[in-house]
C-alpha cells in the first residue's frame, strides 16, 4: 500500500476538530499519516488535536505560531512522507471510504491526481453541488473545466495529490485570500491525466466562522483577480489555447455587485470585460438587470450606470 499524508491546518477550531480528526483516523484505507499543523491556536484546539497523537500512533502533530493557512500547508507538505498528498480543512470531515475508494482509482487508471465529489453542509441542511462524472481528463480538459467553472474546482480539498506535483509549487504566504486559486491549478498543469470520482465523499462546513460569510467589496475583488491571474497565467503556459473565464467573471461581477448592494457600499463598480457570446443569454440579461438595480438602489444616476458598460 502507498502512503497517503493527510495535511490539516489547524487555527481556533476547537468546536469542529474533533469530528473532523475522527473521520480520518476511521478511514477504510490503513495507511495514513495525519498531519496536524497547529498555526497558533488560542483556544484548545491544540490540546483536543494532541489527545489524537497520544492514542494514534499516525498523528502528528507540530505547532508553530500564527502565520497563515498558506504558510501552515507548505509546512505540512515539507513535513510529509506520503506518496499521495490530501488536504483537509480543520472544520470539515470525511466520509471513510474515502481515501481507499481515491487510491484504488488513482492507481487503477494511472492519474497523477483524483478529485471527488463535495457536500455542503449547513447548519439547517446540505446542498449537493454537481461534479464531475467519474472518469479521467487530460491536464488541458481539467484546466478547461476549471477556467468555465463545469466541475473542476481550485479547493485544495476533495483532491489526492501525488506528493511530487507539489515540487516547486508552495501556497503563496503574501496573499492572505483565495491563496488555492493561485495554487491548485499549477498542479493540474503537471499532472498528465486527472481522475474524477463522482460520489460525495468530502463534506465542506458552513458556519458563522466561514469566509464565505464574511465577504466584503475589497475580498470580491481579490476573488476577481485571483480569476485574472489563472487566466493571464494559462494564456503564457498555453499561447495555442483558449480558456474561456467568463463564466468565472460573471460569477464574481454578480457577486461584486450583490456585496455593494448588501454593505451599501458606494465605490466605483468596475466590470470585468466578459465575452458575453460564451454566457447563456439568460444570464446576460439577469446581469443587466441586476446591476441596474443595484446601482440604481444605491443612488447612482442614469449616465454613471451607463458610463459602467455592459
């Protein structure tokens, strides 16, 4: 059996790691390592991860202080003796097949890296967002699937990883916001064929503590230029290529607006520029008609709504 490092940061999560590091000890598959990196916790989330060290001889834990999830994922990395690589958020858990059910297709079907299917789980219910259909790509498939947003995805989570795509490749410790969408897609570039299994075997956790939560006008536009950057950088590694984003910018124009319009927020608005023939009309005119409305409800006259282009 190949050895599967699991790499978990932890930072003040003392309400969900537990039900998180149970999931991976129960893990079908037996050869793991769990690795912890405790990223300067204040609460007794350190204390609750070291009672798995001491009854698990797999987990290991190291401390460091506070400096980021990106910096706590390149320790974890350096720290990791596995083949496969796995990452997992501290708040989230795993359903215990998963690991056996991706090594067994990771090594059947000869991929360099295995995505699953995810669940979001809130506090009133899950939501089940549609996947990939188990088979395999070509690194140009995944990266076009991730550029139109049709099932492959930046979470560094849900993923097996051959440990050496990571060569040369760390989470960027400068940028402290969707630091996977200028990681993740850099190991799809290396891995010559990527498999996808359908079933939802991770579960991603909403609460109150998430990001997703916490969104404000200068973290939608980061998200926007975390897209800029993906497509920018595919077009240098590519020239022959075309990667279509739009989707991806519409998405995150969409949700640019709905944050000015929550926060009432009155900085500019500043359209990506979307080839709108590669969106569902549809969605066109539900975007006219939305910024209309936002920009109308925060006051802004009719010329400087038209001055924001379509």
């Amino acid at each position: 059996m190949s050895l599967v490092s699991i790499i978990v940061p932890i930072y003040n999560v003392e309400t969900y790691i537990g039900k998180c590091l149970k999931s991976l000890v129960n893990q079908t598959y037996e050869d793991i390592e769990i690795v912890l990196i405790d990223d300067g916790s204040e609460d007794h989330s350190f204390d609750i991860a070291k009672e798995y060290v001491q009854k698990y001889h797999n987990v290991h834990l190291f401390s460091y202080s506070n400096a980021g999830v990106s910096m706590a994922r390149n320790r974890g990395l350096q720290m990791a003796k596995g083949k496969y690589v796995m990452f997992m958020d501290s708040d989230d858990y795993l359903d215990k097949k998963a690991i056996e059910v991706m090594v067994h297709y990771m090594e059947a079907n000869d991929c360099d890296l295995v995505t699953c299917g995810y669940v979001i789980d809130y506090p009133f219910g899950r939501f089940y967002r549609k996947g990939c259909k188990t088979g395999t790509m070509t690194s140009i498939e995944a990266l076009d699937s991730l550029a139109r947003g049709t099932g492959i995805n930046n979470y560094p989570w849900a993923k097996l990883y051959k440990k050496e795509l990571f060569d040369e490749i760390e989470f960027p410790v400068n940028t402290k916001r969707f630091e996977d969408a200028y990681t993740i897609f850099k190991t799809m570039i290396k891995a010559k064929r990527i498999g996808n299994v359908s079933k939802r075997y991770y579960h991603y956790m909403q609460h109150a503590g998430s990001l997703t939560n916490h969104m404000n006008i200068e973290m939608v536009y980061q998200m926007r230029d975390s897209v800029e950057y993906q497509d920018m950088y595919l077009k240098k590694a590519y020239p022959k290529e075309t990667f279509h984003f739009d989707q991806q910018y519409f998405n995150a124009d969409m949700m640019i607006l709905y944050t000015m319009l929550r926060q009432k927020n009155h900085a500019k608005y500043m359209p990506a520029t979307i080839d709108w023939e590669q969106i569902h009309p549809i969605y066109h005119m539900a975007y006219l008609i939305w910024r209309k409305y936002v920009l109308w409800r925060l006051g802004y006259s009719a010329r400087t709504q038209e001055d924001f282009g379509h």
